[in-house]
C-alpha cells in the first residue's frame, strides 16, 4: 500500500511544473460534474493516469475528468482521484490540491483502504493514510517526512463552503453560532487547502452543506469526500453528511455527491445537534 507514496510524490512534482509553466485558461468543455474545465486540469488528469495506469498492482482508475471509470485485466487496486481540486482559484494565485482515494474490490466507501491529498502552494506537501497518516515536504531536493498531523477534540477555524443565500437557516444559525464562540473565517473555496489547514492548525469545521441550488451538496463522494473522511479519520477527527457517518454511505453512480462535514469531535458533534 505504501508503494503509493512514491507514486503519488512523483505526480506531484510534474504538475507542480505544468502549474508553473501553462496557462490557466478555461476549455470550451465542462467535466462530467458540470464544472468548466481548465488546460491544466485535463494535463493534470494524464500525468496522474498514465502513471497510474502504469503500475501492475492498479486495475482501474476513475477521475473527477473522466465520464467512465479506466480497467485493465490485472491488479488489485482502484484508485479514485480529482487531479486538481480546487483549479477554479488558480488564476488567484491561492494554493490548490490532488485527492486520491484507494479502493479495493470496488468504488464505494465501504471498500477505501487508503487516501492521500498534494497541496500545490509555497511548499509542496502530501498527506498519505492507511492503517497511519504520513505527512511529507518537498524541501527541494527530496520529500521528507514530517510528524503525523492529529486533531485536537477541539478547534478554532471555520471553513463554511457554498453560496451563503443558498444555505438553510440551521445551517446559517450553525455557521453564525461558532462565530460567536470566537471560531475564525478560513475558507479560500479550494477543498484542498482549507482541509489541510484544519488538519496543520489541529482543529475546525470544514462544511459543505445541501443548499438550494445544490441539496444533494456538491463535493464528489469518490474523488474528494470519501479519500477526506477516511484521512480525517485517520487523523482523529469525523466526517459525516449532518447525520451519517459519510464513510457509511452508499454510492449510486461515479460523480454522486453529498452534503459533508469534517473536522474535530467537537465541532461534529454540534453539526448533529444541528442536523438531527
């Protein structure tokens, strides 16, 4: 399992160039989700499949690009991924990420065994989980590997996404309710970045609620909710849908999405109060 992790650096360092060196503009085309892509997302997305595709051990891949999921005859592995979360931003300059999800026997949460996150920023990090979370920076030269990132029962960050005119009034009252508490306003709208920033400071809430125009949510289940939840979980922290643990839930089709919530104990347990 742990074979990945060089595999994973590896595609990272190739589209750290690519975002160095291409340009961020949109494509006349929009990815199976509905989002406008970018010429760097599609790049992005055949770095990561060609070197996935390569290896003996994977037997399919599926990616937020891609309409159908890629199988070959051989191997045990499924792996799930965004190549480029959060590439809406890039033209702004702030940080963005890949998420990959490991599955085996079959796409859907029951079967993920193991996940991992890139952070595209000033530093270029990785986060890897399996049966332990793995924390590395890329100091130039090589990855090294840092202390394992464990949140605390409690935060101070609040990263609340989607349109706030959007948002049901329990969830308003929820978002409103931490503020008071003295929570502070992190959200960038890159999934990626603001995660592992609750993850790097110990603690928060990261919420992607149903909202009018989105109340099945909007985050993806295989390539950006479920690698997250098991990472979170990892790390000490939950992540469930407002009820149910998100690692609990089934999955219909490849680019299904749901509501989700992460972060420490404390901050999920009043996302129950809220929900329930």
């Amino acid at each position: 399992m742990r074979d990945f992790i060089p595999i994973f650096q590896e595609c990272a360092l190739e589209i750290q160039k690519i975002l160095k060196t291409n340009s961020t503009d949109y494509l006349a085309g929009v990815n199976p989700s509905g989002d406008t892509q970018l010429d760097i997302d599609v790049k992005a997305d055949k770095i990561i499949e060609t070197k996935l595709l390569g290896l003996e051990c994977v037997r399919g891949i599926c990616s937020e690009e891609k309409i159908e999921a890629i199988y070959k005859k051989n191997g045990s592995y499924l792996i799930a991924y965004d190549p480029l979360d959060g590439s809406s931003i890039i033209d702004s300059n702030l940080s963005v990420g890949s998420i990959f999800g490991i599955y085996e026997g079959d796409f859907e949460a029951a079967k993920i065994i193991g996940a991992a996150y890139v952070v595209y920023g000033p530093r270029l990090e990785l986060v890897f989980a399996d049966k332990i979370l793995s924390y590395f920076i890329y100091n130039g030269d090589f990855w090294e590997e840092k202390k394992s990132l464990k949140l605390n029962q409690k935060g101070k960050i609040n990263a609340p996404g989607g349109t706030q005119k959007d948002w049901s009034n329990a969830h308003k009252n929820l978002v409103y309710s931490l503020f008071e508490k003295g929570y502070r306003l992190r959200y960038s709208g890159g999934m990626v970045p603001d995660l592992h920033q609750i993850l790097i400071k110990g603690g928060g809430l990261f919420s992607y609620p149903a909202t009018l125009n989105a109340p099945q949510g909007k985050l993806r289940k295989l390539f950006e909710v479920f690698p997250f939840a098991f990472i979170y979980e990892k790390a000490g922290g939950e992540a469930i849908d407002g009820k149910t643990r998100l690692l609990d839930l089934e999955i219909k089709s490849l680019h299904e999405s749901t509501p989700c919530f992460f972060g420490s104990s404390e901050e999920i347990n009043e996302v129950r109060k809220t929900y329930e």
